[in-house]
C-alpha cells in the first residue's frame, strides 16, 4: 500500500510541479496585465466595465485552460489522471459560466452607463434602466442553466440517462409546468413589465393603500420602498392581474387636496385670499393649479376644498400639511366662531309635564 502511494507521488512529481509552476505563471502574468490595463485605461471606458466586472472570473477560466492543457500532456498511466482531467474539466466549465454572468452583468451597467440621468431626460433613462435590468437577469439566469447542463453532462450517468429521460420528456415537461408555473408566471410577467413599461425604477406608486417607491426589480419580483422605510416585496405576477397607481407614469406632477368643514355663517372669500397667501409664500408649489370650493354640505357645516399642485408627490403632501395646518390656524385666530357646532335647543322640562 505504502509503496504504491509513495510511487503515485513520485510519478506526479514532475508533471505536478510543471502544472503548479504553469499556475504561478499564468496568475502572475494576467495580474501584471491587469494592473497595466486598469492603469491605462479610464474607469468609465467600455471595456473597463467589463474588466472590472469579469476580472476575478476571468483570472480563474485562464488559470483552469493552463491546467487543463497541463493534464492533457501529462504522461498516459499516471494514477487518478482520468478523475483530475475530469475535475478539471468541470471547474473550467463552472468557471466560464461565473464568467459569462458576469460579462452579461456588465451589459447592464455599461447600457445605464451610456444613459445616464439627464436633467429633463429622467424619464427615458429610468426606462432604459429598467427594462436592461429585467434583459440581463433573464440572460443570466439562461446561462446558469445552460452551464449547470453542460457541467452535469461531463458525467457518463447523465449522458446514459439522456436517451430514457428524451422518451418522458413530454410527462416530464408537463409535471415540471405544473410545478413551476409560479416561477414561470413571474418570469413571463416580468418581460411583459419590461417591454409594456407600466412602472420604472424609482416610480412612485400606490400600492395595496402604500404610498412607496419602486427601489429594485429582480426577475420574479419587485422590492418597493414605502414612504417610512418599510420594504414591500410583490411578485411581478400581481402587478399584471391586479390595477395599482402610478403617479410618475408621466410626469411627476400631482395635485393635492386639503378639506376644511366649517359653520354655515363662514364666509369663503377670507379662505381664499389665505389660501392664496399661504401657496405663494410656500417653496413646495409649483404655481399652477389654485383652487378652492364648496364641495359639500350637512345638517351641520360647509365642507370647503382647497386644491394644489406641486412638482412631485413628497412636494404636495408637505404643501398639504403646511397648508392644512395655516388655514386652522387662521379660522381659529381669526373666525373662531364658525369652527363646526352642534346646535342644539334647550327646553324647560316643565313644559313638557301632560296636562292634566
């Protein structure tokens, strides 16, 4: 036993120190060149992107060919060659996988790159972003399974199997769509989302009564920043089947509203001239829209209106509450008296005795 170990080691010894060697070599050799083309290039470059993006990925697929081609001019008879060889063989292909994904990554930041956010071009380069990111993230995930297929078919029990497993394939293929078809849905929703473009990165919407931000889109789902901070997740499935808001479609311009209920006796040109007064003194309006109307009455006051606008939806709903908050306080310094009442008659409890 001994023996045949120690003449294992010995036939390795040289052509594993050439395959080490060839490894050393190879690192060192693209890390010089690395380092030369990150100090010679600008980091914003195409190509550097992609460098930067793949480099490590890169770096490991070279180091593999070197061994690779050292295993195959190893002599013939060497123990454990055929198991190396394949080992190999199966890191190379894992490998050039980790580094197709991360060059197709790279696509989407060079696309975002080339396209960047423009005072008054917003709109058009959200939807470049969104609908890049939905693309690479569907490559992706194709070459992952087109990688792990090829990793799995290096074993001789998988390709034996390929023929017994092509004659099910059509039971199989229909238990796996029953089985993935969340999965599957959430995918299809997704390419509809990105080429129908019904909301963008950064959107805000109103969803499920949340008021919040689109912040990322994955390929099965969409990660939603609420106006406290919250994360909402929702599967891109729902956004097709169920009607949501979205108040940057657009422009990001809103309009807000501001109720007030008020005694019958309140007269409504004092309202407006604060109102009035209290928009031009405040940065968040936009200057456009300036209204105010009775919109509504009861047994018992005046519901008065007062409509705005600003430039997005954080504007209008602080120029909400500033406005709120001045026209209370300007009917409580200045109309007290015509805050809602209840009126009420009161009557002497004697002259309700029966006569007798």
């Amino acid at each position: 036993m001994l023996e045949s170990i120690k003449a294992g080691l010995t036939a390795w010894l040289l052509p594993g120190a050439s395959a080490l060697l060839a490894l050393v070599a190879t690192y060192a050799a693209y890390r010089i060149a690395l380092a030369l083309t990150r100090r010679f290039t600008r980091s914003k470059a195409v190509p550097r992107i992609f460098l930067d993006a793949a480099a490590r990925a890169l770096g490991v697929v070279l180091c593999l060919l070197v061994l690779n081609g050292v295993l195959e001019a190893a002599p013939e008879g060497l123990p454990l060659l055929a198991e190396l060889q394949h080992f190999a063989t199966l890191l190379l292909i894992l490998s050039m996988t980790w580094a197709a994904v991360r060059c197709t990554s790279a696509i989407g930041d060079v696309i975002v790159t080339l396209n960047p956010v423009l005072e008054g071009q917003w709109k058009r380069a959200r939807k470049v972003e969104t609908q890049t990111r939905f693309l690479v993230r569907g490559l992706n995930i194709l070459i992952v399974i087109i990688g792990l297929g090829a990793a799995l078919m290096t074993f001789d029990g998988v390709r034996h199997v390929g023929g017994s497993l092509l004659a099910s394939a059509g039971i199989g293929g229909i238990v796996l769509g029953f089985a993935a078809r969340p999965v599957l849905g959430n995918l299809l929703a997704g390419m509809q989302i990105a080429l129908t473009q019904p909301f963008r990165i950064d959107d805000v919407l109103h969803v499920q009564g949340e008021w919040c931000w689109v912040e990322e889109v994955t390929a099965t789902y969409v990660v939603l920043r609420v106006w406290d901070l919250r994360r909402l997740i929702v599967p891109l499935q729902w956004f097709i089947e169920n009607p949501f808001q979205n108040w940057s479609r657009n422009t990001a311009d809103l309009m807000g509203t501001v109720f007030l209920w008020l005694d019958y006796a309140m007269p409504v040109q004092p309202l407006r001239e604060e109102f009035a007064r209290l928009l031009r003194q405040s940065p968040q309006w936009d200057g456009k829209i300036e209204t105010v109307q009775v919109t509504d009455s009861s047994d018992r006051a005046l519901q008065i209106r007062f409509l705005m606008s600003a430039s997005n939806s954080s504007q209008t709903w602080d120029l909400r509450c500033a406005v709120r908050e001045g026209l209370v306080a300007f009917v409580q310094n200045h109309y007290p008296q015509y805050l809602p009442r209840v009126r009420a008659r009161l009557v002497d409890s004697s002259d309700m005795a029966p006569e007798q």
